[in-house]
C-alpha cells in the first residue's frame, strides 16, 4: 500500500487530517483537524446537554421513559443554534476533503 492509500484511509478512518500529519504536511493537518474538532465538540455538547435535559426529567418522574413521550419533549423544544446548522456540514466536508487531499497530496510525483 503507497503512502498516498495509507494516508487516506487514515484520513478516514481514525479522523481528518491524520492522514496530512503522517505526510508531514503540518499546515494542511491543522486546516483539516481544526475546525473538524470545532464542528464534533458543538455537536457533542449539544447532544449531551439534551441527553443531561431529558435524563434529569425522566428521574425527576416529570417525562415518562417512553420513545414517544422523548420525541413528543424534544419536538416541543426551540430549535438548536444556527451555527450547529453549519456543523454537521462542515465536518462532513473536512472529513470528505481530508481522505480527497491526502490522496492527492501523497501520490509520488511524476
């Protein structure tokens, strides 16, 4: 397997802009891994502060631990941020543009 392979998969696999890092392209690792890390840290936190919402009113008997009665809470709740509109996109996009790149950048050149 070349270099190129290797660092796409890496790329893909484990997280964007691995795959730049084991080319030794600090720069181009740092613009993948960056706003990548940004976007999965606002997902998570808002996914684990729903989670904390919903779990504390089930123990506190005020939402019945039912898959409707979860949905129904969580259709009634105000919309997330707008910048986690942009999030899911983006790591998306740093994780498709990272394996593409890597590829690229580490085939041997001609």
């Amino acid at each position: 397997m070349n270099r190129a392979s290797k660092a796409a998969l890496l790329s893909g696999l484990v997280f964007p802009g691995v795959g730049q890092f084991y080319l030794r392209d600090w720069m181009r690792g740092i613009a993948f891994s960056l706003p990548s890390l940004v976007s999965l840290v606002a997902l998570a936190d808002n996914v684990l502060s729903r989670a904390e919402q919903i779990s504390n009113l089930i123990l506190a008997g005020k939402l019945a631990p039912e898959l409707g009665a979860i949905a129904a809470y969580l259709d009634s709740q105000p919309p997330p941020p707008a910048v986690l509109s942009f999030a899911g996109p983006v790591l998306l996009l740093c994780w498709v543009g990272s394996i593409i790149d890597a590829l690229y950048t580490g085939r041997p050149s001609p």
